[in-house]
C-alpha cells in the first residue's frame, strides 16, 4: 500500500482517491478550491454520485482517507502523485492544460524524494512528454518516474466504474513505475482485472479514441434514428438486432438529443483538434461532432412542428436538465442547447429536475422553476423530456395529460410507451419512431 496524493478534487479526483483509500492505500486529496476542501472536511460531499458519500466517510473515519489545501506538504508526504485537474477545451477546441503544467510545476518544486507522476486527468497525446520536462528542468531523472494512467469512469456511476473497471490502462517507461502502479491498484489485480501495461502515449490515445468511439457510436445512431422517421422504422428494433452482433454490441446505441457531459463534447473536440495539429483531419469524428450540434437543433424543430409553429408565448415544460440521469452535472447538457432556443423564439419554460436545478439556475436564473414534475406541467402548452431519469421513465400519463393544458408532448429520450401516448391521445413526437399525427 502506498501514500498518495490527488490534485484536484472534481469527479475523477474525488472518486479515484475514496477508491484507492478503500484498496487501503493512504491517501491525501489537494484542491486549489479551500471551499471545496472544508466542505470535504466536513464529511459534505460537493458533487451527486450514488455511493460516494459512504465511501468517502468510511475511509474519512480510518484515517487512510484526508482533504487538505497544502499542496507542497502533501506533494512532499507522498510516493505517488495523482494529477486530476480538469482539462477544460479553448475556443479552437484544443485542450487546455494550464492547470495540468501548474501542478507539474508544483510538483517539480516538492520533489524531496523518488516518485511517481501519474496523470489521470484526460489529456492529448504527449502531455505526459511536456510534464517530463517540466520536471527535469527543477530535478534530476533519478527523483521520479512518469505514468499515464487514464480514467473511464461515468458520471451517475462512477464509484461502481472505479471499483470494478473493464479494465486499467497503465502508460509508463519502466518496469519499476509499472508494478508500483500494480500495488497501488492491487486489489483489482487480484480480481484479474485486465491490466494493460503500455507506453505513456499509447495510453494517453486509448483515452481519446476510446471516449471519441463512443461519442462517434451514439451519433451514427442518432443518424438512423432520424433516418427511421423518414422510412417508417423503429429504431429501437433496428439497435437491437446491431447489437446482437458481438463486433456491434448493444451498448451506447440510445438514440436521442445527442450526446453531453464533461468529456464526450470536449474529448471529440481535442481529438479533432489533434488530427488537424497533425494534418490527418480525423473525418469520422468531425461528422460525429457536427451532428450532435444538429440534433438539438433537430429537437427544437420536432417541437415546432408539434406545435403548429406557434411557439411564442408557449408555455413549456421541460423534464430532465442534467446531461444524464443520476448525476446533477449540467455540463454540455442537451438542456443548455435546447431551452435558449426555445426562449429566443418567445416561449415561458417551466423546468424540473431531481437534483440537477441548482446547478442549472447559474446558467438560467430567469426560467421558472419547479419541486415537481406535476408543478412543472401543469397548465403548460406542450412538455420536453431531456433526461431519462427514473422518476419520468414511470411517469403517470393519465395524470400528466388532465394537468397538462394541451397535451402535446415530445419524448427525446423514448421513454414514454407509444401505445400509450396514443390510446390517450397525445400529440406527441420521439427519436428514430414514426410518428402518425
Ligand atoms: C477532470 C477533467 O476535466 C477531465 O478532462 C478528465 O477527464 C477527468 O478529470 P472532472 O473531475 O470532472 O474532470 O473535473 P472538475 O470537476 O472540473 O474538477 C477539477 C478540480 O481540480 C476542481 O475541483 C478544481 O478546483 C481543481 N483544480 C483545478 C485544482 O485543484 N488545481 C488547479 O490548478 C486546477
Ligand atoms: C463518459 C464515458 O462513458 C466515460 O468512460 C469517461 O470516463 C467519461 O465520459 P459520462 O460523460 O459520465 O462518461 O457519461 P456517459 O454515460 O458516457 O454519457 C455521455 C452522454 O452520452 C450523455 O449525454 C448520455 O445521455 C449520452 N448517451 C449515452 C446517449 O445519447 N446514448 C447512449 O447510448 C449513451
């Protein structure tokens, strides 16, 4: 087991070192936020993810997990350092990594011994080469070793995804690096989680291409799905039968209103980014990107058209804002590209959402929010579903249409039965279903 210390406290550094406090290793989470650290300190948790909250005070309680703001002292009372600022993208798209080179840079300054430099944070393809040297410009090679060590982990799920990954990608250039990482993540390797142990930008790319595959799979679904209105076709037989051919797999083929989050938007945009730096424009990603910008525009037009093309002074209610159920992460979400939209053509949005509002109204203060789906819609014009939360999968239909004013309702994230939605007469729309008005 061994002293470790994470640098910055977001998702991936907040659930990386609860878990690897929990394989008993000791472990010290640093932030540049003090708020966020006293927070911590106080056993609050500053993010919604399922399971963390006893994760944390568990290890919290036996002293194998701590938060603290001193960077220097806990760079300097640890083996290995774990950096997981965020990479946010600039305005080209490229990924920013001045956080990342601040941290090396602190790194460089605490090297009072050997250890080991491990990047978690997402990061394009030799990063890991400009962290080395800003390293030996303050130390000796002997004093540390370098580790790519990317993480796969979703929001909404990722204690589970930590705990019991499909696997776990070590980048490094030593045999030495590489079975201290092994030791610090012994115990998936004595659950025979597949190791793969590689160079430091061979793994930096299985995190792009990975995330980029994904993101490329959801919006060729995407393009079915609208093909499938056209044609008559259900989509969600057409997944179906793809995915039961194991080259396919059924995973990530949910059409909708098109991927969001922290890391499918900027991740695409990075990965692009890095083709054109190399003059080998990647053509797959780029169309990926371009139509998930279309499909929220897509939505809104399927709403248009519900709605006779009288938007302006609607009122509508939009269920679901977070970019995903189960987290109250807004980042990149379907929600921020749609209700602006909406509001620019005239309409009043009524929102609900269960944990994700807060976050919301920092970027829209001016919508009207509500405690409840019901409150939501009720005497509203039409009503949007964004997020395929629990709550709205079992939504009461019968209920929704007598509080409803008009009831019309489209349905991005096809969890609404259909036959259903026409027994009660909706006018209703969805993703990649025909729909007969
Ligand atoms: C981050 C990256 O954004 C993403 O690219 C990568 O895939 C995983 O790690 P996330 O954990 O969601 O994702 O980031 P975020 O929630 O923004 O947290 C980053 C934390 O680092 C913040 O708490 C911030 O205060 C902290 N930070 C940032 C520092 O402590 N020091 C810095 O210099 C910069
Ligand atoms: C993603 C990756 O899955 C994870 O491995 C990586 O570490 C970080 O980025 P996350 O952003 O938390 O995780 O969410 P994910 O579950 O991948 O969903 C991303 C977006 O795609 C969401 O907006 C989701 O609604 C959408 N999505 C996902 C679809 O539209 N259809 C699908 O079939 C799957």
């Amino acid at each position: 087991m061994e002293k470790i210390c994470i640098i910055g406290v977001g998702y991936v550094g907040l659930v990386s070192g609860a878990g690897l406090s929990e394989f008993g290793n000791e472990v010290t989470c640093v932030d540049l936020d003090e708020e966020r650290i006293k927070q911590l300190n106080n056993g609050e948790i500053p993010i919604y993810e399922p399971g963390l909250k006893s994760l944390v005070k568990t290890n919290y309680n036996n002293k194998k997990l701590r938060f603290s703001s001193d960077i220097n002292k806990s760079i300097k009372n640890s083996k290995i350092i774990f950096i997981a600022v965020g990479t946010p993208q600039k305005k080209d798209g490229e990924a920013d990594l001045s956080y990342v080179y601040a941290v090396a840079n602190s790194i460089a300054d605490n090297l009072n011994h050997y250890k080991i430099i491990c990047t978690k944070s997402t990061v394009p393809v030799g990063s890991g080469e400009e962290i080395e040297k800003i390293l030996l410009s303050k130390n000796d090679a002997k004093l540390f070793d370098y580790v790519s060590n990317p993480e796969f982990l979703r929001e909404g799920s990722a204690v589970n995804d930590f705990m019991i990954p499909d696997r776990l990608v070590i980048g490094s250039r030593s045999n030495k690096a590489f079975s201290l990482m092994k030791n610090v993540y012994r115990p998936l390797f004595i659950n025979e989680t597949p190791i793969i142990n590689t160079s430091v930008e061979t793994a930096e790319m299985i995190k792009y291409a990975s995330n980029a595959f994904l993101a490329l799979k959801i919006s060729y679904i995407n393009e079915i799905a609208n093909l499938c209105e056209a044609v008559g076709a259900d989509v969600h037989q057409v997944a179906k039968a793809m995915g039961q051919d194991g080259r396919i797999s059924p995973k990530f083929l949910h059409p909708g209103p098109g991927f969001g989050g922290s890391c499918f938007p900027k991740d695409t945009l990075a990965l692009s980014f890095l083709g054109t730096k190399n003059k080998l424009p990647l053509k797959t990603i780029e169309a990926a990107i371009e139509v998930n910008n279309n499909q929220s525009i897509r939505m809104v037009e399927k709403l248009i058209f519900l709605l006779d093309n009288k938007i302006s002074n609607k009122k509508i209610a939009i269920l679901g804002l977070a970019f995903k159920p189960n987290t109250d992460d807004v980042r990149e979400a379907a929600s921020r590209k749609i209700i602006p939209e909406l509001i620019k053509l005239g309409a009043q949005i009524n929102a609900y959402d269960p944990v994700a509002m807060d976050n919301f109204k920092h970027h829209f203060p001016d919508i009207n929010y509500f405690n409840s789906w019901e409150d939501a819609i009720t005497g509203t014009d039409a009503c949007v579903i964004l997020t395929e939360w629990n709550e709205l999968r079992g939504i009461d239909l019968r209920k929704l249409k007598s509080l409803m004013s008009k009831p019309v309702i489209l349905d991005t994230k096809n969890i609404l039965s259909v036959s259903k939605l026409k027994n009660l007469e909706f006018k209703y729309d969805n993703v990649g279903r025909k729909i007969s008005l």
